[in-house]
C-alpha cells in the first residue's frame, strides 16, 4: 500500500491499495440491480453476495441463474466476479454443499434465524436441525456465515447479537471445529473478544455503519430510519471495540459492507425495513473510520488481504486509489423505477475514488 501524506498545503493525500472485496452485500434483483451492481463493482474485484431475495436462493441451481442476472447487469468491460450463496434452511439437503463445492461460483452457505431480518421468514427454527449439512459443509471446506442474533422475544434487542455467542455459536464451534464460520457484520464487544479468542476457523466481517455510527444515531433530533439496519447500532463504547478491532490488523476481521438497499418508501414507513446502502461510497467510508484511528496502514490489510486469505482465494491483481478530497453525496439515487436514500445522503464524504 501507498500512502502519500501532504508533502505541502496543496498536496492531495492518496492512498493506493490492491483491489478490495466486499465479503457481505445485498445486491437484490430486477431492475435495481443496473444501480447497485455497477456502485458496487467499481470499487472491489469480488462480493460475495446474500441469498435474501424472494423467494431466497436455496438451490445451486438458483444461485447460478442469479449470478447471471448480476454478471448482465455490470457495465460493458467490467470486471467483477459475485461470489454467490445459498440460503440455508431446515430441509437444506447435503447434496446441495457437494453441488456447491462442484460448482466453484457458490463459496458459502448464509444462516439467517427464522424472522431475524428481510426476507428471513423461511429461514431456520432450530440450527440443531442443519446440522447434517453443517457437517457436509465442514467435510467440503464451504464455509457458513452466520446471522448471529437470537430472535427469542424475551431477549431485548440490542443484546440479541451477545446471546447468540453462548447459545448458538459456542456449541457450533464445538460441534463442528473444522468449519469455516464467518460471524457476520459483528456489532459488538462481545463478539470481538470472542472472534479473537477463538479458533483460526473463526472470522468476522464489520461494515462501514457500525464502524462509523453508535446507536444515537438512530434518534439523532427524531427517528431516523436510514440509520436502521440489523444488528441494530450499539453504544460509542462498542463502536469504539469494532474500530479497535478492524484496525488491529488481525486477519480475523474483514471488510464486508453489508449494503442493503430499500426503496426510500419502505423505510421511510410506520414499519420500516432494515438495511443503510453504502455501496455508493463503500470504501471512502472505510478510509474515513481508519484515518480517524490513524491506521490508514492497516486498511490494505482489512479491505484486500484478509477476506481472500480466510476464503483461501488469491488475492486481487489490480489497484485502486482514493484521495483526500471531500465530496458531496446525492440526497437520493434512482434504482430501477425506486428512489434509495444512501448513507450521508446531501452531506459529504471526505475521501474519494479515482476512477
Ligand atoms: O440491515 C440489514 N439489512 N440486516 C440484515 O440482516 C438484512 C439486510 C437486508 O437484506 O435488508
Ligand atoms: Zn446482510
């Protein structure tokens, strides 16, 4: 990586690094897709993708058919591979993870609890009831990544994700030491202390929101709903615990941005979706929270490095570069006959990409 501070008042500061990937978005289908493909393809080589669509993808053959959709709808001369996965459920079979593995384009299988989140209504009651093709997945080395919150109504929301560490995940870690395990977009103290204690088959991936946001901003002057997403924003003192640990330079913790876009309609409603879109500013967003923890040496590593060496994929080629040069971003950007509101949308972003 270079980075070159200012040499004098007019020297811009540019940070190159090799391409990044994004190991967590939500790209949806249809029409959206001709916005969010291209933001999200400018600036990383590869993405694994999130099967939530409705109906989700469950089956190889799905995922291939959705990858297609998504190659058609990148730029002419893009280069951006989707990393695809299947959404597990209870009648998962393991014949699917022996097709997955055959396949080369399905590289994980993603757990969502039953209700947890969009589209995770045919999701799974009992992770006990998966395990056979836990099992399958731990025998061909396809790595699961977890929603890792409880859904239980008794337990209070922003401890959803620190229950789920000893009721759910400790006992998979035992169950199936072998297996890749990615925790997914972790928003919390609790989960950065268990990822780091835990075994090397451990990982967890951290966006952009929770690396930047605490949960005051979610009634920063009244409600705001572009800042609601799940897990839920926690305290400063966790966010404070997520930058710590992105910026550690541990090859446990890796970029995934988690973008999750909603048409303005449905979350600007009495019962709001979750999801914040950042993919029109994913990495500036990253550079941001690292030079705010003068660690902007360490983000080749979060953003390029650890993502590819846990998924044991090369690393990219190519590089990128942003400068240090604040931008204004759109209040709204139109996607497929919907109007989405992206993060920091009408306010400015202080690091921009060189095209
Ligand atoms: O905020 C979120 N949005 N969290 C999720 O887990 C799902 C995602 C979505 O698909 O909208
Ligand atoms: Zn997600």
């Amino acid at each position: 990586m270079v980075a070159d501070g200012p040499r004098g008042p007019a020297q811009t500061k540019r940070l190159t690094l090799i391409r990044p990937d994004d190991w967590h978005v939500h790209l949806r289908d249809g029409a959206i897709l001709a916005q969010v493909v291209p933001d999200t393809a400018r600036r990383f080589a590869r993405a694994i993708v999130m099967p939530n669509l409705d109906p989700p993808v469950c089956r190889v053959a799905d995922a291939l058919a959705y990858r297609a959709r998504i190659l058609a709808a990148l730029p002419a001369g893009a280069r951006f591979e989707p990393l695809m996965t299947l959404y597990l459920t209870e009648t998962t079979q393991a014949s699917e993870v022996v097709q997955a593995h055959a396949s080369g384009a399905v590289r994980a299988i993603k757990y969502y609890p039953a209700g947890a989140t969009t589209n995770a209504a045919h999701a799974v009651r009992d992770l006990r009831r998966c395990y056979p093709v836990l099992a399958a997945m731990e025998r061909y080395d396809l790595p699961l990544l977890l929603h890792g919150e409880v859904t239980d109504p008794s337990v209070d929301v922003f401890d959803r994700e620190a229950v789920f560490l000893e009721r759910h995940l400790l006992p998979l870690t035992q169950a199936f030491p072998g297996l890749r395990v990615v925790l997914e977009h972790i928003t919390t103290r609790a989960s950065v202390e268990f990822v780091n204690a835990g075994p090397s088959t451990l990982a967890a991936t951290i966006t952009a929101h929770h690396l930047l946001l605490d949960r005051n901003a979610l009634f920063d002057g009244g409600l705001r709903p572009h800042h609601y997403c799940l897990p839920l924003l926690k305290r400063a003192d966790h966010r404070a615990a997520l930058v710590a640990a992105a910026t550690s330079g541990s090859p446990k913790f890796f970029l995934g941005t988690d973008s999750a876009p909603h048409p303005r309609h449905a979350k600007e409603s009495s019962c709001g979706c979750a999801g914040i879109y950042t993919a029109h500013a994913a990495l500036e967003l990253y550079a941001e929270v690292f030079e705010e923890a003068h660690a902007l040496d360490r983000l080749e590593k979060f953003a390029s490095y650890n993502g590819p060496d846990f998924y044991r994929l090369p690393r990219n080629q190519g590089h990128i570069t942003l400068v240090k040069e604040p931008w204004r971003v759109a209040s709204t950007i139109s996607a497929g006959g919907d109007v989405l509101v992206p993060l920091r949308a009408g306010e400015d972003v202080g690091w921009r990409l060189v095209e």
